[in-house]
C-alpha cells in the first residue's frame, strides 16, 4: 500500500495523511445553502469530496464524516418571510432535491447530514465562549468577531490583514472577497423576519459561527479533514479558523482540502451568460447520472475543470467502455488457465491505481490506469488469449475501481426514473417501443434481416434492449 498524500491549503503543500487516531478519519463538509437548486460547480465538489471518502473507505478507515445544510441565511430568512412559511418549510423543497441529487451521482451519504436549525444553542454557546475571551463586542444589537485579537487571521487564504482597521465591520456573509473585517457572529433581528430568542439575545447566527459550531460538537475540537470549494477559503474558512481556535486554542483542523472551480466551455458559469446548470437541466437534455458523475470526477480536484458537452459525451463513452469490459468478463467464457503475465499486469494496474489516488487523489491518473488495463485485456480476448484462471483478479480490479468511481454498475435508468425522467421529456414511450418493435417482428417475418438490425439498432441507441426468444417473440427492456 503506498502513503497517502494531501494538499494542505494551510501549509500550501503535499503533505503525508496522518489522522489523530489510527484507522479513524473525521470530516467536515460544508454542504449548500438550501435556498435554490444547487449546480455542477457545486456537485464538482460534492463529487470531490464523494471520492475522498471512497478512496479512504477503500484502503479501510473508518469514516465520521460530517455534511452541513445551512437552512440558515439572510437569503433563506428572507425569502421565507416573504413567503410567509417556516424556514423549514421553505427550505425542504432544496434540501430534498440536494439529497436526491447525491443519491443520483453516487454520492455517499456520510454518517450525518445535520441542519443548521438545529444547532442554535451550539452556536449561542460558542459565542458565548468567544464573549468571555474577549474576542467580541457588541452593536446594535448584534455581536461581532474583532479579527485584530487573532493574530494569525489570514493564515488558510493568506490574506493580508494589514489594512484592517479596527472595527470595520460587515453583517453580509457574502462580503467582498479582497477584504477582510470584522464580522458578524450574530445578527439582530430585522422586522417581520424570523429570529431566535437567546441567552446573547435575539436574533440569528452568522453563516460561519454554524460551521464552527456544529464541526465542534459533532467531531471535537480538532477535525482531521475539512473540504469545500476554493471560494470557501476566505473568508468562510477563515473565519471558522478564528472562531474555533479562539474559543478553544487548539488547532481547529488538521487538512484543509479544496476543490478548485468549475468552469462551463471556458466561462464562469453564469445565469445571465446561459450556462447555468442544475442536474436536472442535464438529464432533462438526456446525459445519464454516470456520464456526469464520471465528468466531474476525471480532473484532479485542485484543477480547474472545464465542463464541455463533449467531455460529457467522451464520459458516456468511457463509462460504456468499462461496462463492457465487465460485461465481456461475466458473460464471456474463457479457455481454462491462466494467460502469462496477466496475472502480474492486473496485480501491477490495483497497485498503480491505489498509487494515483494515494498521491493527492490524482483522478485522471487513477482512470488512465484502468483504461490500460482494460484496451489489454480487451485486445488479449480478441486473440482468444484471455483465461479463465484471470476472471476473477480482474473482476476484483474493476470492484475496487468502481467502490471509488461508482459508475459501472448500472443504475442510470432507475436513477432518472426516480426523478421523473426517462418515460417523458424525449425518450420513447412504451407505445411508441411497442410499435417500433412491431415493425421489426413484420421486417423479420419478410427476412428483411437488414430493415431488422436497423430497428434493433435504433431502439438500443434509445436505451431500449430487445431480448428475441427461441420461438420469435420479443421482450425489451430499458436500458
Ligand atoms: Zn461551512
């Protein structure tokens, strides 16, 4: 097994994985804010950290790993106002359609999915905490964090604080990104909106005073990982530095991993550009759940990924090409025995795959290994070279592979289906496949062989399989 390497966004390095406790890894995620469906640049780092939990489940540690909703935001607390409804109630639509979401791309569940509502009392008393060290002090009603007391402020983004005057101060969490000041801890009710009534008063948390909150009470006050997009970094992460090492005076978190953006045909994404997508917006447009899985996993995470349709499409056909190496691998029979040096090339390719994922989790090295072994084996059973003795070495190379990348095993028309696709928006609905194969049973009955393949054909590109019986009838399935 090789060393596992990270890079640690606060020392800027690649640096060996050593969790505090032998074969135990804590994470904290932070998850989306759940006041709009969340899009590809947000799921690029879903599916990033997605793999992380993989790969280290796979070389068998066990797993407490943490992923926030934040239900709580001036942007949420508004709308909701607005709406006239609970926050819960406006919130639940977005939550749900975030976990169906990660059930669609294979994303794990970690072992708590936890809400930012219900962690109110852990945040009132880690300010309270942060109160008597002094690192507060108060303004119209609402409480804020002084950064001059902390002096290693800027150490995660290295951000030069130089400039900060003392009390210069920002309500909004979505403050500019060049400046950094003091900020809001909690925030003073605004009329008509929802608040909570508290022992530090009235009102609602900050954005950041959650994540430290609820990373503490459910990890420790040390967390081995914390992951999120780059554009978490600051202030986000570094105000969650703040808070937590300032109330507590340990080191908050061991490795800070971030996923770099994601952008759409070399352009940010952007509603007003029209290059804005959800999920949905893909899967209504026909891309299956594991083309998209598999796109957004194939660039290393500290890349930026440039998503293109075509890349999408190489994706359908790299997730194909590896479902029918596994296909061929159990349907196919080979002549007894084993092949010489097969053996010693699948033993090379599992050791080359744990070595890429090892070092930084390096995707695209990781996949190029499977592709090799895979364009092989393919040719090796071509030239009838291929042996039975090898089947289940690779059929164990291709487990592994897939308990990481999740996208062999096929659940793409299920997954639609849950969702509401796959009968509607384009694909063939069961009368229009019952006539189509209507049709063929005519064209066969006439040994019009090639009108036949034609139909067949067509039907499979539309993700319906014809299963033909010994007495000339037809089933089919969706694919
Ligand atoms: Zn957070």
């Amino acid at each position: 097994m090789n060393e596992i390497r990270v890079h640690n966004t606060l020392s800027g390095k690649v640096e060996p994985f050593v969790p505090q406790r032998p074969g135990e890894v804590s994470i904290y995620t932070c998850g989306p804010t759940v006041y709009d469906y969340a899009h590809i640049g947000n799921y690029r780092t879903f599916v990033f950290q997605d793999i992380l939990r993989r790969f280290l489940e796979l070389r068998g540690f066990k797993l407490n790993h943490v992923m926030n909703l934040t239900d709580v935001d001036d942007r949420i607390i508004a709308n909701a106002a607005k709406a006239g409804v609970s926050i819960r109630d406006y919130t639940a639509k977005f939550a749900q359609a975030f976990f169906d979401d990660c059930k669609t791309l294979s994303i794990e569940a970690p072992e708590h999915w936890i809400r930012a509502t219900d962690y109110i009392d852990d945040m009132v008393k880690l300010i309270q905490r942060l109160q008597e060290k002094s690192y507060t002090y108060a303004g119209e009603g609402s409480i804020y964090y002084r950064i001059s007391k902390f002096p290693e402020y800027g150490k995660l983004s290295k951000i030069d604080v130089t400039g900060i005057q003392a009390g210069a101060r920002v309500d909004n969490d979505r403050y500019e990104k060049e400046s950094a000041r003091d900020f809001a801890l909690w925030k003073a009710p605004k009329p008509g909106e929802h608040f909570w009534e508290t022992p530090i008063g009235p009102g609602r948390p900050g954005w950041h005073i959650e994540c430290s909150a609820m990373a503490m009470r459910i990890l420790g006050e040390t967390i081995d990982i914390h992951t999120g997009g780059i554009d978490l970094a600051f202030p986000h992460h570094e105000n969650e530095i703040a808070q937590s090492e300032g109330a507590t005076g340990k080191k908050f978190v061991n490795y800070w991993m971030h996923a770099e953006h994601l952008l759409v045909e070399g352009e940010k994404m952007s509603k007003s550009l029209g290059n804005f997508f959800t999920l949905r917006d893909l899967f209504a447009k026909g891309y299956k759940p594991s083309a998209l899985r598999f796109a957004l996993a194939s660039v290393p995470y500290r890349r930026q990924l440039n998503f293109t349709f075509d890349g999408l499409q190489q994706a359908a056909s790299s997730v194909e090409r590896l479902r029918n190496f596994s296909d061929r691998l159990t349907r196919e029979k080979f002549p007894e025995g084993n092949a010489p040096g097969m053996a010693e090339r699948i033993e090379k390719a599992a050791n080359d795959f744990d070595a890429a994922l090892s070092d930084d989790l390096n995707t695209a090295m990781a996949l190029g290994v499977a592709y090799d072994l895979v364009r092989e084996a393919n040719i090796a059973m071509d030239k009838g070279e291929f042996r039975q003795g090898d089947v289940a070495a690779a059929k164990d190379f291709l487990a592994s592979f897939d308990r990481v990348f999740a996208v062999i095993a096929d659940t793409d028309a299920e997954k639609l289906a849950a969702l509401g696709y796959g009968a509607g928006d384009g694909a063939m609905t069961d009368e229009d496949v019952e006539k189509m194969v209507a049709e063929r049973q005519d064209a066969r009955k006439r040994r019009d062989w090639a009108a036949s393949d034609r139909i067949r054909k067509e039907l499979a590109e539309r993700g319906i399989i014809l299963e033909d019986g010994r007495d000339g009838s037809v089933r089919w399935k969706r694919k």
